[in-house]
C-alpha cells in the first residue's frame, strides 16, 4: 500500500515494458533486501523466467528473482546496453536448460563479455537498430502476415540485426567517415572506472534511495575466446561498467 513500484520477473513485458501491479512503502525497503533503483536501470531477471531484462523509466524496487545494474547513462547508452544483454543474457537460459539450477549469481552476470564502443557509436547502434525494426514491423504489418508466421520471422531478423550491431557491421560506414574523431572507447572506459571509484554513492538521482551494490574485482580479462572487435572497441565485463544489486520482497506486516 505504497507509492513506489515492487516488480516481479512476472512484470516484465518487454525490453521497455515494465507493469508494475504492487507498491512498497519506504519502510518496506527498508526493512527487506530489496533495493530502489534510478530510472535508467536495467533489471536482468536471474532466477524465474531466467534471461528477462528491462530498462526502467521510473524508479523501482524488485523481487530476488532479478538483480538491476546501475550505472551512469551520460557515460554508458542505456538503449545500447539493453539490447546488447538482451542477447547475451541468453547464454544463461540455454546454459542451465534442464538442469535445477537456482539461479544466476551476481558474480556470473558480474562477468559477462561486454562489447564495448565508443559513446557516439554506441548512440548510432541504438538509432539504426530502431530503425530497423521500425521498418521491419512496418513491413510485417503491409504483408498483413497473421500471429503465426510473424513470431519467427521477426525474431530470426532481429537476432540477425543485433548480431551485426554488435559485430558493428551497421556502423562501419558511419565509423570510417567520423574517423580520427570517436574516443576510443578505452578511454571511456577509464572514465567509467575513475568515477565508479571516486564516488561512494550511486551516480544517478540523488533522490533515489539505494543501498551500494557489489563491485566484484577481477582479474585481466582473457578475450582469446572472443570474437575481433572493430578499432576502437574494447571488450569488458558487466562488473566493470555497473553496480550490482540484488532485489526482495518486503513482509506484508
């Protein structure tokens, strides 16, 4: 019976559809293990409904059965960021298909390969693949193709989308005609490290009450295994960009 919105994996809808049915009260949080989190956030579902993720347009607070990475979005694209866990979130579901797993701990999604570009190009990637499916679904909709024949067809050409966005395929020919003027992203990463360190407080709404998530510490990252990156790129671990922090749910009394 509060006014700040409690999500469940049950609750999310969408990459950008989030609809909350239940509110907590300040005292709620405070007496639980769940945590309020900016607008801005992205809530990665790592127990039910394993894979889920969201970006939230308000501040919210959530079940145990996600965690939500909290970074600053002036240094990081929310939008990029969401659809690039959108994919690689899904090594966990087929990972533990199967098996009675409990869940993804904040270590494993800690250490996730992040494919890391510089700002500018990270904000065309975003621009280009909404444009894309702008036109796909515009497209769809001409054809009139019923239900049936849309949910594979769609799924097949944006899993294709994505996996050129990331390869940064969509933006090779606007990356050659801004060369010599894109920071490499190895310096923005730096920046995103200097700042994590040198502010104790979660960098985002001063008005949001959050308790500081892990900040995991690892070793050098081994990209042997990992696919060649444009210039510019870097690769990096989620734990390097985002706080961490767990969700709960608050007692009824």
């Amino acid at each position: 019976d509060g006014e700040i919105p409690w999500i469940t994996s049950a609750d999310i809808h969408g990459l950008k559809d989030i609809r909350p049915r239940k509110q907590i009260t300040k005292s709620g949080i405070d007496s639980s293990a769940t945590h309020l989190v900016p607008s801005g956030s992205l809530i990665v579902v790592t127990r039910v409904s394993l894979g889920k993720i969201a970006l939230t347009n308000v501040p919210l607070c959530f079940s145990q059965d996600s965690q939500a990475l909290v970074g600053n979005n002036l240094l990081i694209d929310p939008g990029y960021a969401l659809y690039y866990l959108s994919i690689a979130v899904q090594a966990f579901k087929f990972e533990n298909r199967g098996t009675t797993i409990a869940g993804v701990t904040k270590k494993q999604l800690a250490e996730v390969p992040f494919s890391f570009p510089p700002l500018p190009e990270q904000r065309r990637i975003v621009a280009r693949i909404e444009e894309l499916f702008t036109r796909l679904d515009a497209g769809i909709e001409a054809l009139n193709i019923g239900a049936t024949g849309r949910s594979p067809l769609l799924k097949r050409y944006r899993q294709s989308v994505l996996k050129a966005a990331f390869e940064g395929n969509l933006t090779a020919e606007w990356r050659e005609a801004h060369k010599g003027e894109l920071e490499p992203a190895s310096v923005l990463l730096e920046k995103i490290k200097a700042e994590r360190k040198n502010n104790p407080t979660r960098m985002g709404d001063p008005n949001t009450v959050h308790r500081r998530g892990d900040r995991p510490v690892a070793p050098t990252m081994d990209t042997s295994g990992l696919p060649e990156l444009p210039e510019g790129w870097v690769w990096t671990r989620i734990g390097e960009l985002y706080d961490i922090v767990g969700g709960g749910t608050p007692s009824t009394s």
